[in-house]
C-alpha cells in the first residue's frame, strides 16, 4: 500500500517540475518582449523563483521533510513577486500592457500557468508540512 506522504511528495515534486518548464517558456517570453528585469529581480528570480523550488523538489523527492517547508516559502515568494509584477503593479511586466507581438499571448499564459502552479504548490507545501509535524 502506497503512503500518502509519499504520494504528497511525489506530487510536490512533479509541480516543482511542472513550474520549472513554465518558467523556461516565461523566460523566453521576457526575452523576446525585451521585457528588462532591474538586477536585484534577477537575482530574486534566480533565487527564490528558480533554486529553490528546484532544491524543494529534490528534497521532496528524497523524501526529506524539509522540503514542504521550502515548497512552501519559495512558492510563496514567488507567488507574492510574480502575482504582483503580472497582475497588479503597472509595466511592462504586467500581463495587461502587453502590445501585439508574437509572444505576447505565449507571456500571458504562462503568468496564469505559474500563478496556478504556485498556488498549488503553497497549499502543497502547507498540507505536507502541517502533516509532518
């Protein structure tokens, strides 16, 4: 019989996967909208929003309870940056200002795909970590 942590912990680490690939194409979307992130977004993007949902997910895929409490912290911070930049604050960066161009569409998808995946991967993380204790 399978354990449902363990099945929680696949399942984490299987969006931790899903959101790295949506990050990729987000990624090329920025680029090629010569939409510019300031050097401290680089490198929070890098961090928060990039390693450490990966270091989550090989956490989780050890079976290592820390990782819910990364999954949680690092999908948080990255819902809380992404959500505002993309749907809130006034830019370039946001899904709304978006002019015809080819990846325009490509861009906005991929906001919504890595808002939903970071929502799914909070509440992945506090159900994990609240069963862990």
């Amino acid at each position: 019989m399978r354990n449902p942590q363990h099945s929680l912990e696949s399942f984490g680490a299987m969006i931790v996967a899903v959101h790295f690939i949506v990050s990729v194409v987000h990624a090329a979307a920025h680029i090629s909208l010569h939409i510019d992130m300031e050097p401290w977004q680089t490198v929070y993007i890098l961090v928060m929003i990039t390693a450490l949902p990966l270091v989550s997910g090989y956490l989780l895929w050890r079976r290592a309870r820390a990782g819910f409490w990364l999954l949680l912290c690092s999908m948080s911070a990255a819902l809380v940056f992404g959500g505002y930049y993309h749907f809130i604050a006034v830019g370039a960066d946001n899904v709304g200002s978006l002019g015809p161009h080819s990846w325009a569409r490509p861009f906005q998808v991929t906001a919504v795909l890595l808002a939903l995946a970071e929502t799914v991967g909070v509440f992945t993380g506090v159900i994990g970590a609240l069963r862990t204790q």
